[in-house]
C-alpha cells in the first residue's frame, strides 16, 4: 500500500528528512502581516517576520481552510492509496478541524483518509511523524502505524521558554506590568504541553537554570522508559538549542538521541519570540 503522509506547516521538517521522506505533504498555515497573508515556510521567514514586526507593522495567524485540503487529497489519492494525516494539537491550532472536515469531502476517499490529533505540536508533531515514516519503511500496515501515533500522543513531553517576555504581551499572555518585572528578574517561564493544552510549568530565573529544569525532566523519562528520541527547536538561537544538545548528551549519555531541527517557523515564533529554545521526545521503544 502506497501512503503519503499529511501535516501542517508547524511541523518543520528539515530539507534533508524531506529529501529522505518525499511522501510527507504540508497544509499550510498563514501568517497575516498588515492584512496581507503569507504563507509560512514558502512565502515568509523568521527574519521577514521580525524585520516587519520591528518596523511596527500589525500580525496575526490564520489556519488553513478545508478546501485546501479538499485540493491536496484530492491530488495525492490519484497516486496514493491511503492518507494519514498527523497534525497539532487542537488546542493550540484548529487546522487539524479543516483536515477532518475536508476528509469527508472528497469524493472516493471513504475509508482512504485517517486524520489524528498528536496532542502535541510542532517539534512533537515532528518526532512522531519521523518515527512513522521509518515505519513505513520497514513496511509496517496503516493498523499499526495508528497505533503507534496513539501510544506517543501520550508519550511525548514537550517544554519551551520563553526568553523575551514582551513576546507574551504582544500575545496577550501577560499583563505589561508583569513583564516588566520578569524581564527586570531575568525570569524565564516555562511552558509545556499538558493533555494538548499550553500550560505554564514552572518559572526560573536564568537561562542557565532553565536548561537544567528541562535535562532533569528529561532524565526522570530515561529512568522510567528507557532511551529517548530528543529533538530540539529555537527562534534565533541556535546557539542555545546546541547548548542544550550538549547537557542533555552530558546527562544522558547513550540514553538520548538528540537532533537539533529547524527553527520554528514563522506562525510559532509570533507567540514566542525571538531567543527561544523548546525539546520534547519520546520513548526509542513503544508498546501497543
């Protein structure tokens, strides 16, 4: 059975696993810059993004409509016999809604088209579609590759902090005042997902002690469920995400496999900032 895989745009593969997985699709999702729509990763970058937003100009996102959808299934099951899309958490982008109402739109694709919710999001997204596809690869049934996804969708911690708190204003996360205190103490919120949902886990002050909370998360999941698979993002900051790389491999040692993707594209970063560093990872082994 010939499957082609299908995300949203947060998930940001890089060119080489693109390269290797050519059967992975994007929908993709708009970013608004003074009502003009772009569409991430093929029509705006980071350093576009920002440049604009620095010049004071007005941003917001926007997900894909179902009729995208309709379009790209509709190309794709003329060459494939089955779709699987993997896309992000419902509470954090609705286009995984578009995906499932566009699934029950395209005419001959009954029992052709499975769309899941990872209850997790970009880098999450990523490292459960990865370990798919090399499922695929090994020639794996649709069946179980659904099963799969269903054990990391509850196996798949992801944390990110943010490193400049006006970000969160910008967003209406945080009140002016608050901010001006946390930029003063140099305070570092970290956030995570909890069951999909965007949640606040701790506060600490310094970078420093920011990447210490998250190798500690880390090496709790190593003693409960053997070698992880990390993958770790950033918004300008790469040095930071090869930083962290480098404790987690410290602390880990051949417990961990870590890669440092892509920068998170354009539609996270406007809630994130810049400077900005977020892992998650899931367990090398599963059980289903």
């Amino acid at each position: 059975m010939k499957v082609a895989i299908v995300t949203d745009s947060l998930t940001n593969l890089t060119a080489a696993d693109l390269d290797r997985y050519p059967d992975v699709y994007y929908g993709y999702l708009n970013v608004i810059v003074n009502d003009k729509a772009y569409a991430e990763q093929k029509e705006i970058n980071n350093k576009e993004l920002f440049r604009m937003i620095d010049e004071g100009a007005t941003y917001s996102t926007s997900q894909p409509a179902p009729e995208e959808f309709v379009q790209l299934y509709t190309k794709l099951l003329q060459d494939y016999d089955y779709i699987l899309g993997l896309f992000c958490t419902n509470h954090v982008s609705g286009t995984v809604n578009s995906a499932r109402i566009a699934s029950t739109m395209v005419e001959g694709a009954e029992g052709r088209i499975t769309v899941i919710d990872t209850n997790t999001a970009a880098i999450g997204v990523e490292n459960v579609l990865l370990r798919v596809c090399q499922l695929l690869e090994e020639g794996k049934d649709v069946e179980e590759l659904i099963k799969v996804v269903e054990f990391y969708k509850t196996h798949g911690p992801m944390y990110l902090y943010v490193d400049d708190l006006n970000t969160l204003v910008r967003t209406g996360r945080l009140s002016k005042a608050a901010a001006s205190i946390g930029n003063l103490l140099n305070i570092k919120p970290i956030i995570g997902l909890s069951d999909g949902k965007l949640d606040v886990f701790d506060k600490v002050r310094t970078k420093k002690r920011v990447f210490k909370w998250i190798v500690e998360r880390l090496r709790e999941d190593v003693s409960k469920s053997g070698k992880q698979i990390v993958r770790i993002t950033h918004v300008n900051a790469v040095e930071g995400a090869n930083e962290l790389k480098a404790l987690m491999e410290e602390a880990c040692k051949d417990q961990v496999e870590v890669h440092v993707g892509n920068e998170i594209g354009p539609v996270m970063a406007i809630h994130f900032g810049r400077g900005g560093v977020g892992a998650c990872w899931m367990p090398d082994q599963y059980n289903i």
